[in-house]
C-alpha cells in the first residue's frame, strides 16, 4: 500500500479532510492523493502557488515575509500551509516550497532545500529538508515526505 493509499485510508476512517499548498511540486502532492479511489471524500483540493503573488494574494503569506524571509523559509511554509487550511476549510493541510533545481541554488539555500508546513486546527510546525539528485528526484521526494507528514498528522489525531 502506498503512502497516498495510506493516507486516504486513515481520512476516511478518522471523518478528517486535507489541503495543500505547493510551489516547487507544482501539485504533485494533490496529484498523487487523488490517483487514489476514494479521494474525494478526504483531498478538498489545493493550490499551487508557483509565483510569490498567489502565495501573498491567495494563500495570505505576508508580503513582509516574502520581502525579509523569502519563499522559502519557514515562515512562507507556515503561512502556506495556514492559508490552504483556512481557504479550503480543512482539518490538516501541508505546504511546501523549495529549490528543485538546476538552477536557483545559492549558499544559504542550495538546490534541493525544501521547507514544509503542516497545519491543524491546534498547531503550524515547520520542518526543513535537503534532498539530494536532480529536479525530478528532488520533486518527487518532496511529494512523498509531504505525503508522509499528512499521513502522520492524521495517524496521531484523536478521532473527531
């Protein structure tokens, strides 16, 4: 059983719903959830917000936050995965932005970094990692620890 499958499984069964925000996957996360049967009952949908704009305009990121943090920090992550939460009225949501490359690396924040967000109607939290090869296995490493995040958040929610 895949992560994906997982997750619809545990949803299902908990009554819970998730969102996502992406940048650097491109929405490769709702992608993959809704290859799944069943999907529509939990994955409200999400928003890929490629371009700073849509993070500030849709996502609700703070401008001041794109200005001094940049999108891919922390903060934008939170803010992110806060935004699709709040947006598409959902119990979980997840976030991510990041460097996939080639191209964009710098020293602070090289090709691979990626910083996701994970929110519930309690807690945002944040968790930065580097994933090592090109784009595609940059992205598509992305997409599956962003999968395993939700799918732990729903494992260790009480049931509603």
């Amino acid at each position: 059983m895949t992560t994906a499958e997982k997750l619809v499984k545990i949803l299902t069964e908990k009554k819970m719903t998730c969102a996502t925000a992406e940048s650097c996957t491109g929405g490769g996360v709702g992608y993959t959830i809704t290859a799944v049967s069943g999907a529509s009952a939990v994955f409200w949908g999400g928003v890929i917000s490629y371009d700073n704009s849509v993070k500030r305009d849709v996502l609700g990121v703070p401008e001041e936050v794109l200005a001094t943090k940049g999108a891919v920090s922390p903060e934008c992550a939170a803010a992110m995965a806060e935004g699709a939460r709040r947006l598409l009225k959902t119990d979980i949501a997840v976030s991510l932005t990041g460097i996939a490359g080639p191209g964009g690396g710098t020293a602070e924040k090289p090709v691979g970094l990626v910083w996701f967000g994970l929110a519930s109607s309690s807690s945002t939290s944040t968790e930065m990692k580097i994933f090592p090869g090109d784009r595609e296995s940059v992205r598509a490493s992305a997409i599956e620890y962003a999968l395993g995040l939700l799918l732990n958040a729903a494992i260790s929610t009480l049931p509603l």
